[in-house]
C-alpha cells in the first residue's frame, strides 16, 4: 500500500513540475504539419489518348466509372443549347441496342448510367460492372440520335425557359455571367428559343464527332474491381475510339470596369435584390497565390462563421446569408464574387457593407484567430477527404489536367500552414479589386434605384449603367408616370368590368367549370376548378401516373385539403377568408374594400394601372390592369412562406378568350411549389349545373 501510495505521490509531483514549466501566458506553437500518405491510382493510357485511372476499394461490393473529356472552352454562338441536346440524346440506346431495351436493362441491373455532352458515369454492384462498362461504353461511342428524341429534348428545354422567363435569379445569373465575361464568351453565352429552335440533328451529330474524342479523355474508375481485369475490359472497350484532331474555339473576355460601379438590371416583380459584387481574375491551382487567396475568400465570405455572414446576417439582418467565392481556371478567366439575396429596403446598405468588407481584408491584417480557424478548418476537410477512395483518383487527375508539382497533394498541408496575414493581405489585394467591381443588382427599380443612383463610398459617387434581362445596356428603366386626369381606382375597376363583357353579363353567371393542363417536374398536370356563387369550390390536381395528388374544396360552410391521400379539415383562416367571398368575379364586390390608385407601372413592356386592394379585414393584394385594354394582367398578394417570413407570390393572366359574351384568361402562371406554372385551359364552362354532390 505505502508503495503505491509513493507512486501516486511521485506522478502528483511531477504533474505540478510540468505546469509550473508551462508559461499559459503564450499561445502554444503549432506543431508541424501532419505528414499526408495518399494512395496511387493505377494509371494507364491508351494509344488513342484515353488515360485510365483506377482506384481499387473492396469495403463495398460496388464499382462507378466517370469518363470525363477535358476539351478546351467550346463556343456554341448562334447554336448555344446544341450541348445541351447533345447531353440529352447521348445515352437513348445505341446503334445496336434500343432505347426502351437500353433502359431497362440498365434499370433491371440495379445501375445508374448517365452521359454528358463531353462526360459519361456509371455504376452497379461489381458482379454486374462489366456489362454495365459495355453499356456505357456503346452509349457514348454508338449513340443513336433520332428526330423524335431530339424534338422531345428541345420540347423541355424550350419549357425550362418559358418558365425561367420571369425568374429573378436565373435572369440575375445570367446577367452576371454575360458582364463578367461577355455574351461570346463560353461561360457568358446562354440559351434563348430562337437559339434552341434553330439546333438540327445534323448539328447534334457534328458536335458530338468534332468534341466527343479520346484526345483528352479520362476515365476513373474506383470501387471493388481488380486493376488488371479492369485493364483488360477498359482496352476491349474503348481501343477502337479514334483520335482526331481537336480545334480549339476562339473567344474575347470582358474586362473588369475602369472603377467601381452599379450595373442594374430592371424586374419589376422583384420581392427582393439579388447583388452580386465581382471581378474577373486570373488564378490557377498551380499559382504560388492559390493558398493565400483560399484562405482569403473563406475568412471574407466562405461559410456561416465568416465575415460577410456575419455582418449581413447576423448584425444586420438584411439577408439570409451573404457569401463569397473565387474560382481558377487554366483555359480562361475566372471570377471573384461575393453576393447576397436582400429586402428591397436595405438593398443599398447591403451593398455598402459588402463594400466595406472587401476593402477591409484588403487593407488590413486579419487576425490570429481567423487565420487560425480557417486553416483548421481546411485540415479537417482535407484529412476527412483522403478517406474517400473518390478523392485519391480526383487528387491524381487534379495533377495530371493541372499541371501540377507530383507531391501537390503530400504538401497540402505544409502549404496551408505556412500562409501568413501578410500572405492574405497581399492576395486578397491582388484578387479583390476594391476599387474595380462590378456591383450588379437586379431588382425592383421603382424602389431600389433612387437609392442605388445616390450610393456613395469612400467618399466618391458610384455611376449607374444600365442593362436589360440579357445583359445588354440599355436606358434608365421609367418608373413614375403620370396618372391621367380624371381616372381613378374606381373607374380602372369600371373598365376592367366593362372590358370583360359588362356588370350584368358577369352577375348572370352563377357557376364557372374550368380545366387547365400544365407541365410539373416534367409530368403533364390538370386541374380541374368547379365554383358556385358567391363561394363554393372544389380545385382537384392530377398527375400523369399518379391520380389525385392535391384537392381543395369548400362547401359554403366548411372545407378540407387533401393532398397524395391525405385529408385535413380546412384551417379556421382560410374558412373566414373563403366566407368573404361574395361572388365569382371579385370587381363587382369591391363595395367594402379601400381602393388606392398608387401608379403606373410596366407589366411585360405594357403599362398597367397599379391597384391597391384593401378589404375590411386589412388583407391587402395589388392588382394590375393594362392601360390600352383594361384587363387584368397580374396580381400580387403577402403571404407566409418558409419559416413565417413574409413573401410576395405573383399570378399571372394573358391570352384572354371570350366564352359566352365574357373574356376569361387562357393563360396563367401561378406559383406552385416554390415553382412558376403556366396553366393553359382546356376547356371553360359558364352556368353549368353543380350540385352539392360536386363539393363534397
């Protein structure tokens, strides 16, 4: 006992040496840098030019094969979409094999194959790997492009278009795109119809035969394969794929602006700014600044705990998120960018703070802390990533396409560590051109613009430039015109009444039978709507293969929604609000609502008059009526979305048809599911007879 109590006595003591040799007044020096053991992939290249790398793994009876061709940029011009289409039609059978038969023996097999215009991936359990390689590979070296899968694929991307037409984001992308690198550019050029419509088959097949080539080819395939047998499949497979000479497009490169400036983009349905601050930069993997300036990028906007966020968010509440990025490219310029999705309200501020964070980290040190942090948090990434079997074969094509140092991988670590403040001061200065950016906003002009055209920073007066959805300059948008003498909200009301067929005619109708189609994630929808004065309805959603997947009905009283089976009772609200109903057409009993006249706005080029509905509930909806015809084009109202925030959904109305001496709208665009629909009716009814049977 005395013996072990001696002992402990002894570590006791030596424990208080140690801390008392410890000065916890001086942070702890890193230490050096783990030593990294990457694996090799089995490397080979084929005489045709197709290199092979193959990453043997047997936790899993799994295998995936990612073909990749690694072409310089391609420009589409006049034919932009013929790369798309490519991508569609690859992989719809083979010139030996059926689509139909193709496809299901992909799907009898458990796999997943998928082609790209310049890309293939497969995968399956390993027992079935070699038949699904020989699928693969016939699909992309035999494909079979018809006139029929062409006119299909042309048919959806001619749809995504329509449907992204009046989509703030994709249009705020795409102006982005096309300033930073110019609409020639191959990562400036886009999709329009008259683009798609023009691509032929013949067009699809020379794409595909000038850049579906072995010349720059790589194929990767990891999981629980034996490299000699995958060898031997891979050259059986691919030996025949011929090499030819590849011309590489030409193309020009925006330059950054002369000094900073606003580039607004005009969308009058706008609920809120998307700002994008960038510049173009010219930055590859193999840069001796490469490091500094991830480093730099991920303390000034890389994640949740950085400096945009924040600021913008967690200060001062303007967004959900703020962020940056930085890319790198060995064949053409990339792009330095931070952005933000923020309220019409603060949309200037926003833009000042975001400003004021990159002229920041390009003036002064950033501290211990962050640089501590932020290379922390690429070791973990990195360590966490090596175990991937993905990552080894990534890492070795990286060296390969990159032109990297062999050991880039195995020093990864040492160079993170050894980035300074002083480094990150001298990138970020380098790459963030504080006093060269693009601001561009795309917006509400009638509320964000007086504000923009004001913005002051370091003093100097920023200019405003002017561009429309494509990215073209165009004029200041007008936004305040003057209201006629004499015209009220009132008689806009009164003209809409008279320009749909008249008071009495609309009061004569007592039901309304309607049935529209539209497409949904690519499924043909129909929506049946029954409605009887002065409230009843019944809405029921159908999709193509699945029946009823959304049905709402209220009886006058009493009300549920049913949605892919499952039945609730209407909420307490809706029943109130569908109760104030007084009719089927909601200008004849406006009686009781507040009517504001407030503008005239343009609503798809046309002006309209901008009427505010307020009922004596205080629920308010704007509504817009063109100027010339007097009909109703749009209709605006609150409502809550996601986590209760309070957004705008907008209701389209166009393609006006009389039946029975009314004009109804034929076409519009809802929101549905986060998504914008384009209902077309089918058919519409006026005073057929419904019972109480049809809201039951």
């Amino acid at each position: 006992m005395k013996t072990k109590i001696y002992s402990l006595l002894v570590l006791f003591l030596a424990s208080l040496t140690m801390q008392a040799q410890i000065d916890r007044s001086k942070q702890p020096k890193p230490g050096p840098a783990p030593k990294v053991n990457i694996g090799k992939p089995v490397t080979f290249t084929l005489k045709n030019g197709l290199t092979v790398l193959i990453v043997e793994n047997n936790k899993l009876p799994r295998v995936s094969a990612t073909l990749r061709i690694d072409n310089p940029l391609i420009v589409e011009g006049n034919k932009a979409g013929v790369a798309d289409l490519t991508s569609s039609l690859l992989g719809n059978g083979s010139t030996s094999i059926a689509k139909d038969d193709f496809n299901e023996e992909v799907d009898y097999l458990g796999a997943s194959l998928n082609f790209g215009s310049q890309s293939a991936f497969a995968s399956s359990l390993s027992k079935y790997f070699p038949r699904i390689m020989e699928l693969m590979a016939d699909g992309a070296l035999n494909p079979n492009f018809t006139q029929e899968d062409l006119d299909s694929e042309r048919a959806k991307i001619l749809e995504g278009l329509k449907s992204q037409k009046k989509d703030v984001k994709t249009i705020a992308r795409r102006v982005e795109s096309v300033l930073a690198y110019g609409a020639n550019h191959p990562y400036g050029e886009f999709i329009t119809e008259k683009s798609v419509k023009s691509v032929t088959l013949d067009d699809v097949k020379n794409f595909y035969k000038k850049h579906f080539k072995p010349n720059n080819a790589y194929l990767v395939i990891i999981g629980d394969v034996k490299a000699k047998k995958a060898k031997k499949l891979v050259k059986k497979l691919f030996k025949n794929w011929k090499n030819e000479a590849i011309v590489a497009d030409t193309f020009d490169t925006s330059n950054n602006p002369m000094t900073t400036e606003v580039n607004f983009i005009n969308m009058g349905n706008a609920v809120q700014s998307e700002l994008s601050i960038q510049n173009t930069v010219n930055l590859t993997m193999k840069d001796a600044d490469y490091f500094p300036v991830l480093i730099a990028n991920n303390i000034l906007g890389g994640g949740g705990e950085a400096r945009l966020f924040n600021n913008l968010r967690e200060d001062k509440k303007f967004t959900y998120g703020s962020y940056s990025s930085i890319g790198n490219n060995r064949k053409t310029t990339s792009r330095f960018r931070a952005s933000a999705s923020v309220r019409n309200a603060v949309t200037d501020s926003a833009v000042v703070e975001i400003l004021k964070e990159i002229k920041k980290i390009s003036t002064e040190l950033v501290s211990d802390e962050e640089l501590k942090n932020v290379k922390a948090k690429y070791v973990g990434r990195f360590v966490t990533g090596i175990e991937r079997p993905s990552t080894i074969a990534n890492y070795a094509l990286n060296i390969i396409t990159e032109d990297l140092p062999k050991d880039f991988y195995k020093t990864y670590l040492e160079k993170i560590e050894a980035v300074t403040k002083e480094d990150v001061l001298r990138a970020a200065q380098k790459y963030f051109l504080k006093d060269k950016l693009r601001i561009v906003v795309t917006g509400k002009g009638s509320e964000v613009l007086d504000a923009l055209e004001n913005l002051t920073f370091d003093g100097k007066k920023i200019p405003v430039k002017y561009f429309d959805q494509f990215g073209a300059p165009t004029k200041k948008p007008e936004f305040k015109k003057p209201i006629p003498a004499g015209v009220t909200a009132q008689t806009v009301i009164d003209n809409y009444i008279n320009a749909v067929g008249g008071k009495d005619k609309l009061m004569s109708v007592n039901t309304i039978v309607q049935e529209m189609s539209a497409s949904f994630q690519g499924m043909n929808m129909i929506t049946t709507l029954k409605q009887k004065s002065p409230n009843m309805l019944a809405n029921d959603v159908t999709l193509t293969g699945m029946g009823s997947v959304f049905k709402q009905v209220f009886d006058g009283e009493k009300g549920y929604i049913s949605q892919q089976g499952q039945k609730i009772d209407m909420p307490a609200e809706m029943i109130a609000e569908m109760k104030s109903r007084k009719g089927l057409f909601p200008e004849l009993n406006y009686t009781d609502s507040k009517l504001t006249l407030t503008a005239i706005e343009s609503v798809e080029g046309k002006d309209a008059y901008v009427v505010v509905v307020e009922n004596a509930a205080g629920k308010k909806e704007t509504n817009y009526y063109d100027v010339a015809s007097g009909l109703k084009v749009k209709k605006a109202e609150k409502t809550k979305g996601q986590g209760g925030q309070e957004v705008v959904q907008e209701t389209s109305y166009g393609a006006y048809t009389e039946v029975d001496g009314i004009k109804f709208p034929y076409s519009m665009t809802v929101p549905m599911a986060g998504q914008k629909i384009e209902l077309s009716i089918i058919s519409l009814k006026v005073n057929t007879p419904l019972t109480e049977k049809d809201f039951e």
